[in-house]
C-alpha cells in the first residue's frame, strides 16, 4: 500500500511532466514503455494498443507495459494512472559493427547496411546452396529477407520438408536475430559435415533473421539502441495476425484481419512456401512455448508438441543446466504463461497447417552484445536438432490410379477434429505425430474415401505411406427423349448425372444429322425441317451414354415456362389436394400438360389433384406436351393421420376452419388465463407464439401460406386449414 501511495504522489506531482513525457515519446517513436498498477491490467490487456512485456504477475503492484497512440488515450479515457518508463533497447550502449565477415566474433549487433550485405554476401559465396529471398518491405521500405538453404536451392524439391526459422517480429528483441545470422553462416560452412549435410540434403531451410526491421532499427540504421516492439505504425506485429478460437479450431472456419505490411508479406510467403515446421524467435524470458496462445484446451498434437520442446531444452541442459528452467524445466503451454490473441505461433499452426513453437532465447531484450556468443552455445545444437523433427514423422504421396498426384485431405482418426492436413499440388503431405499406433482417412471431392489402419509412428524415425485414390465414376445419364423446336431456334436439353459427386461428369455431345439440328454443351440448334438424334457420352472411361429425339418443325410457338401454384406441400393419408399450372406464353401451339407422381405409392395425381396413399416424400411433375422438355415439379410429404383432440372436447372454440386472415378463438370462462398458443407446420415447425389474456381472442395468420396448421392451446392440439 505505501508503493501504491508513493507511486500516486508521483502522479500528482509530476503528472503534467510524465504524460507530456510520454506524449513526446510517442511522437517520437510511436511506442512507449509505462507501468500501471496491476489491478487495471484486466481493463487494457485485450486491446491491440495495449501489449504486455510479459505474462502478468498478479502480487506485482505494478506492471509494464508497452502502448501506442491508441493505447495511451484509452489509458487516458480509463483515468488509469500510468509513468514513463526507459525502453529496454535504450538501458544499455548497444556494441554494433559494420561489417559482418569470415572469422567474426558475434560478439556485436550488425547495422542494417551490415545485415543487408552479409545476407547478400552469403548468397553469392554459396550460390549452389544458398538463395536470398525478398519477403517483402516494411512500412519504412526496409527489406525483410530470407535465405533459403538447401542442397539443391535452384529447385523446389516437393517432396522435401520446409523449415522456417524466423526472429525478431519484437523489434527490441535481438538476440534470436544474430543466432539466425550466425546460424545461416554455420550451415554453409559446415556443408559437407554429415549431421548438417544430412539436414541439407532432405530439406529446404528457410532463415528470417529479421521481420521488423523498422523496429529493430527505429533509433536510425546504424544502431539498434532506441529499437522499438512495434512496427513504424506503433503496432505489436505478434498481435496482429487473423485470430484463432476454439470454436474456429473445431468447425474448421478461417477468420480475416487486416494486418500491417510486414505480416502481409510474410503470410504470403508462407502460404508460397508452405512451412512444415518453424520455430519464431523473441526475448523477454528463456523458455519453449507451444500452442494454443489463443485458449487453455490443448492442441490434439499436445503430446508430440511437448516432445520435440522438451526435446530442444533437454540438449541445452547438457550445456547449461542452468538456462531455460522456467515452469516445466523451461518448457510451457502458450496459454499456461498467457493468453494472447493474434499471435502468429496459433495462426501458422490452425491456418496454414504448419507447427510452429515460440522460443524465448533471454530474460534481456537486448542483452550485452559480449553475451551473444554464449546464447549461440548454448542453443546451437538444438537448433540444429530441432530442425531433423521435419524429417521424420509420417510421410507420402497422395495420387490417382494413374498415378497423378491430386490434392487430398487427411484425417487421423480418434484424434484430429476435423481433417487438418492437405498433401499438397504434387501429392506430398508431412505429419508430425507422437509415437504410437494410428489409422487414416484420405478424402477428396469427387473420389472414394480410404481409411489405412494401424499405422505404427515412432519418434525420430520417418514413415513412408503411399496412398491411392480411385475417381467416383459416373453410373447413368438420364436427359429428355424427344424434344421439337423450330427451325433457326434453340433450346437446352435437360440432363441429370449421377452419382452428383461424380469426379468427371462432363459429356461428350453428338448429332446423328448435323444438318437438322446440332448440339453444343447441351443447347440444340435447329438448322432445317426433319428429325435426328442427339447423344450425351460420359467422358470418364464409362462410355455410359442416352439419346435424345429432336424433331426440328416449321416456326412454332412452344411451351417456355410452366408455373405451379405450390412447390411444395404437406397432405395426410389418404386426403387431397389440388395444384393448379400455369402455362407459358397462351399463345403456345399446344398448351397441354401431363401429371406424374415420382413414387405413386407415395402418392397420386390426376389432373393437379394429389392424393396422399403413404407416409413419405415423393415429387410430382407436371409436362409440357408439346416435346419442348419444359416441366416444372412439387414436392409431397403425405403424413400419418396423428391424434388430434378435437375443440368439443374442452370447450374450446376455433372459427373460422378453414381460415383466410384471422382465426378466432374462444375459451371457456372458467379457463385459467394466460395461457400460450402456438401454431406449427406440419414438420413441427413453430410459426407463431402468443400469449392470451383474454377468453376471446383472435390470431392473424395471413402470413402463413396455404396449408394445414396445428394449433397447440394448452395441452390440446387441434388442426386448422389455411385458405
């Protein structure tokens, strides 16, 4: 309490200088660094303006935080107290070089012409294994570059893993961003050595040393003192891509953001790229953090994500004992340490089907530049190690059966929710599991699904499955058998083929006579008088085919359009009912029309009157005569007779039955008010709910449409008829 008290005098007393101070850092940097009591954290900590150092400490009375414009004048709007305080990156005089060559120490932080020019000189010294990728540009066009690593880099080898490893989005967070520098180098020195050859020969390496320049770099290019978390714009680039739920995690669905420039760019270099593992480098703690960022339930791959994390920790702690001890022996759930939103770790992992984990490398942002070559030796070999789990896991190629590589989803059954993994444009998918015993479902649209079972996983070892899918085929065509039009008129032919989700349901068309009448997908063109045939022929290896008879006339006026006054309704058993058509122009030569029942023991018709024989769902069509194909349909649902309690049997009074506008309802006077009324459909559906106070009322049911109604009054149902 008498911090508290002392830290309100500091407000008091200083309140115009502080805020003015915090005013011109802003304006300066587009970020500031302040405290606040802790018990305000819950007001702010959801907000985008509003980033946490770190996770929150409930018994600290206060906490720091980083905010930007927004974030102060909310901070402003809550009346929470807050002071300035000095950024991390400007504590400490920053060791900086110029120029990073052979034989450097690591023992300083590069200036951005030092970065730019190392990058490019490791491109062009290794230009058989090393390639310099452009990400994109910052908001200050500052390049945002990657190295792709690998033994073959002038090639996209698709059926090789690719590797991710990316530093610095915190732009005060430096140490991850010269490992990454140092690592490159590392690798393409040791080419030839077997462990990194190993790597380099099964799978594409990608380095980003560096995804928020301009925050790296906001005190001017030659230093990284005064480096900023955010971006140029003042935002948290770690808070800003499209947020992940749990709902959305369970029901597949995707979410949209509208991110700043640099996430723009990396996000479609990794939807290009297609990353199977990564790893996203930060400082402010030394720990391994997994997902879910987003919510406490765990990811279904929890068990193999704890495995390679600890994994990644447990070679460290044969160097140092003593580094990454945090929590569980220096490994954590995302959402155990804390909640965030937006965070890339959850959105790589739920979007794009990759597995990235978030490594926290230093309790110091921007440690002491003699430092830097310790973190390296103490996680060198994990990084390296880290970056074999690509290899193994279960592994394949998805194809036809002839052998074309298709696109398909796969499923773990009894463990993935929803099918989470998609071979990609050649067929090649790579899953990470945790060892054990597994089966598979493949499915893609338009093929037969296949289930494998009793895959056996082991850690540290690649299993191959090869999977063939076999096309679901077309098994009929069904279209019109005679159709007449006029000569120099067309018309389209109706074609139905099953099953719908054939893979191939394209038709090849022909015409016996070209003369009198062609056929191009599915119109017929009437050319001189006479009579030919048309021909649809599945296209899929099924050589199905039907026919069609076209009479080509002189002019005449056919039937276009058949109207039926319901599209669809409900009768019971053994009661009618009658539709009525309209045809068409009135002016067609022939306006008469034919009535059929799909299932006529479903139901009948005669002249537009249904009669209802058995309970089920049929289709009545009602035919053109005049062969111009034209047809318009109704469905039927012919329901059981149910026990409806007649109104004589309480009393209860319901007029007028049938009814147009209003039902009137009159209730004995001896019944006990309110009472609810609710009309249904036939299907139970709930149209309309009122509550009456009243022993005579009345009900508008002119919205309703034509049909039979149930009313339910009480604990009696009755059954009403709409006009």
């Amino acid at each position: 309490m008498k911090h508290f008290i002392i830290f309100i005098l500091l407000i008091i007393t200083n309140s115009l200088f502080a805020q003015t101070s915090v005013k011109k850092v802003l304006k300066d940097r587009n970020e500031a660094v302040v405290i606040i009591p802790t018990k305000h954290i819950l007001s702010v900590k959801d907000y985008n303006c509003i980033s946490l150092k770190h996770h929150i400490n409930k018994d600290d009375e206060y906490t720091t935080i980083y905010i930007n414009n927004e974030g102060y004048k909310l901070l402003k709007k809550l009346n929470i107290p807050f002071e300035a305080q000095i950024p991390p990156s400007m504590k400490n005089k920053a060791i900086m070089t110029n120029k990073l060559s052979k034989g450097h120490k690591w023992d300083a932080y590069p200036t951005y012409d030092a970065y730019i020019n190392f990058m490019d000189s490791l491109a062009k010294t290794y230009p058989e294994y090393c390639r310099l990728d452009t990400i994109g540009y910052s908001v200050e066009k500052r390049l945002i570059l990657c190295l792709k690593i690998s033994d073959n880099v002038k090639q996209s080898e698709v059926d090789e893993p690719k590797i991710l490893y990316s530093s610095s989005m915190h732009g005060d967070e430096l140490v991850g961003y010269v490992l990454m520098l140092r690592l490159a180098d590392y690798l393409l020195t040791n080419k030839n050595n077997p462990n990194i050859s190993e790597l380099l020969n099964n799978t594409e390496f990608f380095i980003n040393p560096l995804s928020n320049p301009d925050g790296a770099y906001a005190g001017g290019n030659s230093t990284v003192n005064g480096a900023t978390r955010s971006n140029a714009n003042g935002y948290d680039l770690n808070r800003d891509f499209p947020k992940v739920t749990e709902g959305m995690v369970a029901k597949g669905k995707n979410s949209k953001s509208n991110m700043e420039i640099e996430n723009i760019h990396m996000v479609e270099y990794m939807k290009k790229h297609h990353f199977s593992l990564s790893i996203n480098f930060h400082e402010g703690d030394e720990l391994v953090n997994y997902p879910w960022d987003s919510f406490k339930k765990r990811h279904t791959d929890d068990k193999w994500f704890k495995y390679i994390c600890r994994q990644y920790v447990d070679t460290i702690h044969t160097i140092d004992p003593s580094y990454m001890t945090a929590y569980q022996n220096g490994i954590v759930n995302g959402s155990d340490w804390y909640v965030i939103t937006g965070g890339r770790q959850d959105y790589v992992t739920h979007f794009l089907q990759g597995r990235e984990i978030t490594i926290e490398l230093s309790h110091k942002k921007v440690p002491n530049a003699n430092l830097l070559p310790a973190f390296w030796n103490k996680n060198y070999k994990s990084l390296i190690n880290f970056a074999k789990q690509a290899m193994y896991g279960i592994t394949g190629t998805i194809t036809d059966t002839s052998n074309n590589p298709i696109e398909a989803k796969l499923m773990v059954l009894n463990h993935d929710i929803k099918p989470s993994f998609t071979s990609n444009c050649n067929g090649k998918f790579f899953r990470f599991l945790s060892e054990g015993t597994y089966s598979f479902e493949v499915s893609k649209e338009g093929y037969h699904s296949k289930t494998i079972d009793n895959i056996n996983i082991e850690n540290n070892k690649r299993t191959e499955l090869n999977i063939q899918l076999s096309p679901i085929l077309v098994d009929n065509i069904k279209m019109d058998t005679i159709i007449s039009i006029g000569v120099n008129t067309n018309k389209d032919i109706n074609i139905e083929i099953t099953p719908q989700n054939a893979l191939n349901k394209n038709i090849e068309w022909s015409s016996k006579d070209t003369n009198i009448a062609t056929i191009n997908n599915g119109k017929i063109y009437g050319l001189s008088i006479g009579t030919t045939t048309i021909t649809a022929k599945s296209t899929d290896g099924t050589n199905l085919s039907a026919t069609c008879k076209v009479n080509v006339t002189e002019n005449i006026i056919l039937v276009e359009d058949i109207t039926l006054t319901e599209t669809s309704v409900s009768i019971k058993k053994d009661s009618l009912l009658t539709i009525k058509a309209t045809v068409l122009p009135n002016n067609a030569d022939n306006n008469t029309i034919s009535w059929n029942s799909e299932n006529t023991n479903i139901a009948t018709v005669t002249n537009g009157t249904i009669k209802g024989i058995n309970q089920g769902t049929t289709k009545i069509i009602a035919k053109a005569n005049d062969n111009s194909g034209v047809y318009a349909t109704c469905n039927v649902e012919v329901l059981l007779n149910t026990n409806i309690t007649e109104n004589q049997n309480n009393r209860i009074k319901i007029y007028p039955n049938p009814a147009n506008k209003v039902l009137n309802i009159d209730l004995p006077k001896d019944k006990k008010l309110p009472i609810n009324i609710i009309v249904t459909n036939t299907l139970g559906k709930e149209l309309i709910h009122n509550t009456i106070h009243s022993h005579k009322n009345n009900i508008d049911i002119s919205s309703l449409p034509k049909g039979i109604y149930f009313i339910k009054i009480d604990k009696y149902n009755y059954k009403i008829v709409k006009h």
